[in-house]
C-alpha cells in the first residue's frame, strides 16, 4: 500500500454561487479529487494518555482508521480541568478567551460571575454555538484532499487536549469523529503555523452539525453525517472553542506523517546504496572498521554497519583484479550524507513527539499547584489567577495563565534542518545514478554484457527532481506581523515548512526509484558477467522482488510498454515497504559522539 500521498503544486479554480448575494457568481478555490484512507486497522483501538502518542500510532489513526479512546488517566485530567474553567469564572478568576475575550479583547468582560448561573448560561451557550458555526466556513482555499492529514491533526489534538479544558461532550466529540471516520471538510490555508484556529474551526463546524464532512469517504452535509453515524450535534459549553482550537495539530499532524514518510525514504537510501554498491563492484573500503575507527561518531558509524551488514556475503569482499582502489566520492560519501540525515530525522522525530504530546494550548491549565509550590506563584501577580477552589472544582485549586505554548519551536527549526540534510544526501544519490555512465567507473559497459542495444539509467529527470529538492532548502525567513490589533505579532509559518518537508520526502522518493532501476540493471551486468556472485541477503531480496515487478527488458528500443521503466520503479518504491528486505538494528536515540565501534578499535 503506498504511504505518501500525492502532492498538488496548483489550486483549481471554480465557480461558486453565494446566496444572499442576488446570486453573483464569484471564482473561487474548489476541491481537486479527495483522497479517501483505507480503514485496514479499523478493529485497532488507540489509548491516548497525553503523554506516549507515538508517531506509528498517529499513522495508524490517520492513514488505517484505528479507533481511539482516553485512558481513565487522561479523562479525568480533563474533567479536573474543566472543573476549575468553571470554578475560577465563579471566583471572579480573569481567564483568557473565557469570561475574558481573545486576541485583542483581551480585556473585554465576556461576562461575569457563574458561567453555569441561570443569568450566564444561556449566554455563554449561545456565544460558543455561534463561534462553533461560523467555524464551519473559516480558512481559505483549497480544501484539504487527503482524509489521513484532516485524521492526523484529528488525533494530535484530541491527545494533547487531555491537558485543556474542553467541556465532555466536546472530548467525547473529537473521538466519535475519528471513530465513526466522519472527517470534516477543511480548508487548507488560512493559518499562520502558530495557531491553526481556521482548520480546528472547520471540525468544530462539523460537531454542530454545520459544514460538509466526508463520512467514510462519501461527501455529505455535516448534520445529516451525524445522523447516520448514530451522533446527536453537540451543545458548546465553557470555552469550548478555545479547546479545540488554540492548537498547532494541523501542521503537527503533518509532521507526524512527514517524519513515518522520512524514515521510509531513508531506509530505502540506505538499501539502494548497497544494491549500488554490488552494482559498481565498489571497494568496500569506507564502510570498514578501519575507517569507522578513525571518525567514531554515533549515526555514522550505525549507518555504515547497517549498510556493510546488508552487503555481507556479496562479491565486493572477494578479491577482483579488476576492481578499482576508489569509486567517485558520490558512493563512497554516501553512507556519511545518509548518517546525518538520519540524525536530523531523530531530531526531528524527537521535536514532534514533543510536540503531540504536550500542551501547545493557550491558556495554561493546571489542577493541583498553589503558592507553596514556587516562590513566583506566590507572588502577587500570579496569586490573581490563583484559583482557590469550591464547589464547581469539586475542592481542587489550580492556576489558569496566558502563554505562548502555541508557538510551535523546535519543531519548526527541525523540520527545515531536515530538509536540508536530505537534500545534501539527494546531491550524491544523483550524482552516483549518473556515474553508472562512466566506464571510467564501471569498467564496462552495459550494453557490452546486456543483448539489446544501449542502456543509459539518469539523463535529465534525477537532475530535474534534485534542482525541485534543492529548491526547498532554503529556510522561511523570519517574519512577524502584528495583526489582530498588534497582539499576535509573532508567526511560525510552520505550515510552508511542512508542505516543503513532506515534497522534499516525496520527490526523494521519486528520485531513489530512479537511483534503484539503475543499481538494478548493473546488478544484471554484474550477474551477468559471473552467474556464481552473490550480493548479499537484503539487496538480493530486493533486487528479485523488483525485477519480478518491472522485468529487465530486451532493450530501451524495443520497449511497447505503455508506462516507463522510471515510472513502474516509482511505483514500486512508494508502494513496497523497504523493511520486507532488510530490517536491521534500529536507529540509535540520542545524538551522541561516541559509537559502538569505538569500543572495538586499538587505542
């Protein structure tokens, strides 16, 4: 099953009629074809805890419709929590976007008092289903048209929520529409990436029954979906629309995806470097504890083991006369270029998990902390969002406070710091694809040893795929603009940052299928030339279940075949799983300088 989705670099352009407006019909952003999940995992229950989300569960929510549910752990921290929303309101406790308003009505009195009082309640009621409704049509255009990256913000938010305030019926909403597969209609811009309150809105729409949402893949009114799956809308209480919304799910969601995708793109780098190798009849010199000795660092001596252990058993440690001393420096720095970006990926694998599984939510609310607990929340200024205690709390005091949490570092410093490895791994596995022409390098000649005419694996499209990577380095520069009355002066642009990461990874994708078609013809030269070669267990396995998908042909001139070598390669990549042929040691944790193979090298 193939597990990157498809990239859209253009917005299609419809027409859409507004009513109320004597029907003018005004262009507009339209939905392109939405891509449904395939609910394989839909017998499979997620527990959130607000702590352990991992990122192979997000993909198993987001992408195969696994169900989810909160640990008894993680409900009753947010009962707790929304018990001292109400209790600081009836305390006269100032709480931001509450009985206080947001951005820059910071200071305007919402209301007063009780929220729950027979006085408040219908108030506080009708001002939250009236933000719930609008959000149904807030952000701008294009709609989103992956249903796994509306279910990855989905679940990203419903975990770290466990530590807001949102009133049950909103909790228990979150996770009736992840399980029932009613995933909103969502727009994809409109959010700066500090804050994704547009998206959030969108599925807030929806569990009022407002909007459109697409119920297991069928598109349909938001309401009558509800129906259907056996919901009844919900009634918004609190600051419910704080609770859902004051979050940077989308593009952690996203980021979730980006960083199962990498790990994938890596692996296979890794194991098309040492069907390269074989096919280069390379010297294996690099990879050697001699060299790992002389530079012992924690990823790279782990890639080179990983590599020298895919290749053990190949030809390349037979003794060849007609091997040359050193390949082009492409092969032999690759295993180097492939090292650090896995550990950029482990950073950046670390930051979301970080991210999914803490508070990125504005206000701060915490049950059980008082004044003893630090000098500074006994001071005056924090005593005033010192909540006491009572009835509404069920006895439980606590701190509600503003904050930045929504500003989502240092995830969005990592994602570019992984972009930018990649693409320097990219550079050599497309400088190492166009070696394979160069005699100089492989001795012969395909066409030499393979009947049917000349073979040529590169020219234009891995050069063309690099420069498309490499024009997504270049970092987002630093931009703050103060809108929402100079308040929110500070944006992230994390959403750019993770659409660059996720085309980076896809078109990474891409060009190591070019990199594996033309390590899979010099491994046919290669077996040619001496049938008795092996090339080690992984690449062997790959190299065999490759050409059982796109056989070696009689020859590029002689091709009917209606779709490319390159094309059918692609397609073999996205869709096949890297770890059926090779699953070695995992990737090491941590940063670290040091490396196993040290402990083996003389002093």
């Amino acid at each position: 099953m193939c597990a990157y989705p498809r990239l859209r670099h253009s917005l299609a352009l419809g027409a859409l009629t507004l009513i109320g407006t004597g029907g003018v019909s005004l262009p507009a952003l339209a939905a392109g074809a939405y891509t449904p999940i395939t609910p394989t995992m839909a017998e499979r229950t997620i527990t959130l805890t607000g702590h352990d989300l991992t990122i192979e569960q997000i993909v198993q929510v987001a992408r195969y419709g696994a169900k989810v549910q909160l640990s008894p752990e993680a409900r009753q921290r947010q009962a707790d929590n929304y018990g001292l929303l109400l209790e600081a309101a009836a305390e006269g406790v100032a709480v931001y976007w509450f009985n206080r308003g947001a951005g820059d009505q910071r200071e305007t009195v919402m209301f007063e008092g009780d929220a729950t009082s027979p006085a408040n309640k219908p108030k506080v009621a009708q001002m939250q289903m009236w933000s719930f409704r609008r959000g149904a049509v807030w952000g701008f255009g294009p709609e989103v048209e992956d249903e796994d990256i509306v279910r990855a913000m989905m679940v990203v938010r419903a975990n770290a929520m466990t530590f807001n305030a949102p009133s049950p019926q909103l909790a228990q909403m979150l996770l009736d529409l992840l399980n029932k597969r009613i995933t909103p209609v969502v727009q994809s811009r409109g959010t700066l990436g500090e804050g994704d309150l547009a998206q959030l809105s969108n599925v807030g729409g929806a569990m009022v029954g407002a909007g459109e949402v697409y119920y297991q893949g069928v598109r349909m009114p938001a309401a009558k979906a509800l129906a259907q799956a056996g919901l009844k809308p919900i009634e918004p209480f609190a600051a419910d629309d704080n609770a859902l919304t004051s979050s940077d799910a989308y593009a952690t969601g996203q980021a979730a995806l980006v960083v199962n995708d990498a790990r994938r793109a890596l692996e296979w780098a890794d194991l098309i470097y040492a069907m390269d190798l074989n096919g280069m009849n390379s010297s294996i010199t690099p990879l050697s504890l001699v060299v790992q000795c002389d530079r012992p660092g924690l990823w790279l001596n782990w890639d080179a083991a990983r590599v020298l252990d895919m290749i053990k058993g190949s030809y390349l440690f037979d003794a060849d006369p007609t091997r040359i001393i050193q390949d082009p420096e492409s092969l032999r720095a690759s295993s180097i270029r492939q090292a650090a970006a896995w550990q950029e990926w482990s950073a950046l694998n670390e930051a979301v998990l970080f991210q999914a599984n803490s508070s990125d939510h504005n206000p701060a609310v915490h049950v059980g902390l008082g004044p003893q607990d630090s000098w500074e929340l006994a001071s005056a200024q924090m005593l005033r969002f010192y909540v006491k205690g009572g009835p509404l709390s069920h006895g439980q005091h606590g701190y509600i406070v503003s904050n930045a949490n929504w500003d989502p570092y240092p995830m969005a410093n990592k994602l570019e710091n992984f972009v930018i490895a990649l693409a320097n791994m990219d550079v050599a596995v497309m400088l190492r694809i166009d070696r394979f022409s160069s005699p100089f390098f492989t001795v012969v000649k395909a066409s030499d040893v393979l009947p049917g005419g000349p073979r040529w694996i590169g020219g234009y499209t891995p050069v063309a795929l690099q420069q498309e990577i490499q024009s997504l380095t270049n970092p987002v520069a630093p931009f703050g603009s103060a809108i929402v009355g100079t308040v929110e002066d500070l944006q992230a642009q994390t959403l750019i940052k993770v659409q660059h990461a996720r085309q980076a990874v896809a078109t990474t994708m891409d060009l190591l299928a070019h990199d594996l078609l033309g390590a899979s013809l010099w491994i046919d030269v290669r077996k040619a030339q001496n049938a008795s070669r092996e090339f080690g267990q992984a690449p062997l396995a790959a190299w065999t279940a490759f050409r059982k998908a796109v056989p070696l042909g009689p020859g590029p001139f002689a091709s009917t075949a209606v779709a490319s070598e390159e094309m059918l390669a692609a397609a073999f990549v996205h869709g096949t799983d890297p770890a059926a042929f090779y699953s070695g040691a995992p990737p090491p944790s941590g940063t670290g300088k040091t490396a196993p193979a040290a402990a083996r090298c003389s002093p």
